[in-house]
C-alpha cells in the first residue's frame, strides 16, 4: 500500500511539474556583432542580471548585416544588437538583401556612438594616402560604410578609391591585418590590436561626424509586443551590467570578464579597451539611452548616400521608447 502510495504521488508531482516546465520561456534569440563591445551582454550574464530578471539568452555570432537583419526580420532571432543605420536602411527598402517577411524593425534601446575607427596599414599615414587604394566595408548600402564615405568624401578622393565588401567588423579587422586592402573601418576595441601591430588610426567617425548613434537593440514590432516581459527584462539587464561596468571598483573583475570572452587579447590591450569603451564622456551611453541627435546624423546620411534615394528628416519613426521607460522608471 505504502508502495503504490508513493507510487501515485510521484505521479502526481510528475503531472504538475509538466505545465510548470512548459511555461518556462524560452531563451531570447540574441544576435550581435562579435567584439569586446558586447562586454554587457557578458556582464549581465557573468552577474546574474538577465536571472535577476527572469530571461536568458541565446547569442548568436554575426558574420555580416545581411544575415543578421534578414533573419530578425524573417523570425529567426528575437533582438539585434545592430547600428540603428541597418534598422532604418530595411524599413526604407534599402537594406543589402531581401527578405521574406515585410519589414517592420524598430530600435528599443541605445547602446553607442558607434566607436568608428578608421584604420589604415602602416604604410598610410594620412586619409589622403588612401587615393587609389582599396576600403573594406561590411555591405555597400548598410552599417557603417556611409560614414566612411563621408570621412572620404571630405577629404576629396571619394572617386579615387574603392570599395570592397568584407564582411563583418572581425572579418575585416582580419582582412586588414593581412593588409588585404588598404584601411576600413573599425570598431573599438579592435582598433586598440591594429594600432598596437603598428596600424594607423587616421580618423575618429563620431568626432569627424558630429552627434552620431551607433549600435541599439532592435526587434520586430510584433515580437516585442507579444514578449513585453522579455523586452524590459532584457533592457533593465543591459543597463544593470552597464552601471556595474561603469563602477570603478569592478574593473579588475570586469576586465577578467572580457578577457575571458577575448582569450586572445592580452592584459595590455584589456586596460585600453576598459578606457575606451568605458570613458565616462565617449564610452557606452550611460543607461543605455538613444541619442535622437546622432539618429538624425544616421538619416542625413543615409538621404545622402541611400539607394533609392530618399530624404529621410524623421528619427522617430525608427524607435519607441516605451518599453525603456517601463524597464527604467
């Protein structure tokens, strides 16, 4: 009796624990660029924030911004973090491929100025050495290629050199240490190993340019709505791991936590990757706010270099703020 006793609450506590694990959700389907500038996703994880806020995630490496904003819009991933410029290029019918779903992408949260770089080998040491010389950009019409453009253009040899497509930052940061082509733009810290092998860093793209937005969180609209819970978890983790990064008292334990998703950069290169990425004035935006000036920089680029050309004066229509207002008030 006593047997069968156990036996029918074992089965019972089995039929119960079922729905609970059923209604479990599942981990958010991340994508990001690879680099030391997701140092908060790491953070956040390494610390307990995204448990604190009842999510996890699943990150998924890029190789460039066509795989990872069609597959956002197509369903595959949940959130990008992406430049706002890929964001705006897809919901314009200007993206670099296309996709099965109608586009309908938004930005939920900031993240940086972009840390543009632009690195050269070591044979150039001016912009204007770069005449007649080969520029690795992700894609043609998306990401950051139109703020090289421009730091080009300024200079006067915007007919004068070519560009290459190259892949994402890390493909290019390969690309250009085998000196592929002669200068492309990076993003911090990978400029900190290139100027450490003797490369040049011949301009600054948020300096040269002005108010600039960088990267954000995106998603799709109707995701976001469906998993509201997830959204706010996901941004009160990022700004959580930013206010412990921002705090100088974590810093050794910080930089172990990059190295120890960099094994490759060493101790030196850490410490300047700490200065740059975390410098109170240029670094990570503090709480992870948006920068409206910096997206209208993003849309005067983009009316000037899109394809199909179009003037483009509205930075709202690619954000909504109202999930990080839930998830900071």
């Amino acid at each position: 009796m006593k047997v069968r006793q156990l036996a029918l609450t074992l089965f019972a506590a089995a039929a119960f624990a079922t729905p609970l694990m059923a209604q479990s959700p599942r981990p958010v389907e991340l994508i990001v660029f690879p680099g030391g500038f997701n140092w908060p996703i790491w953070a956040a994880e390494e610390k307990g924030f995204f448990a604190r806020n009842n999510i996890s995630v699943k990150v998924t490496p890029t190789p460039n911004s066509q795989f990872q904003l069609t597959n956002l819009i197509d369903g595959k991933f949940d959130i990008a973090m992406t430049a706002i410029d890929n964001v705006v290029a897809y919901m314009e019918g200007q993206g670099a491929a296309p996709t099965q779903q109608q586009p309908d992408i938004f930005a939920f949260m900031g993240g940086d100025d972009g840390f543009l770089r632009l690195v050269a080998v070591p044979e150039v040491k001016t912009i204007a050495d770069l005449k007649g010389k080969q520029l690795s950009v992700d894609a043609l019409t998306t990401g950051y290629a139109f703020v090289l453009r421009k730091l080009i253009d300024r200079a006067g040899i915007g007919k004068d050199v070519e560009y290459v497509r190259a892949g994402g930052v890390l493909q290019r940061f390969q690309a250009l240490m085998e000196k592929k082509h002669a200068a492309t733009l990076l993003i911090s810290p990978f400029e900190v190993e290139a100027e450490s092998k003797g490369f040049n860093r011949l301009a600054d793209g948020s300096a040269a340019l002005g108010a600039y937005q960088g990267l954000v969180a995106a998603s799709r609209r109707e995701w976001a709505k469906q998993n509201e819970a997830q959204v706010v978890g996901y941004i009160r983790a990022y700004v959580a791991a930013l206010d412990w990064l921002y705090t100088p008292a974590n810093k050794a334990e910080a930089i172990a936590i990059l190295r120890k998703n960099l094994p490759n950069m060493q101790e030196t290169q850490a410490n300047r990757s700490y200065e740059v990425l975390l410098d109170p004035k240029t670094g990570f935006a503090r709480k992870a706010a948006l920068n409206e000036a910096g997206i209208k920089t993003v849309l005067e680029l983009r009316s000037e270099y899109g394809e199909p050309n179009k003037k483009l004066t509205d930075p709202q229509k690619y954000y909504d703020l109202s999930y990080y207002r839930k998830a900071t008030q």
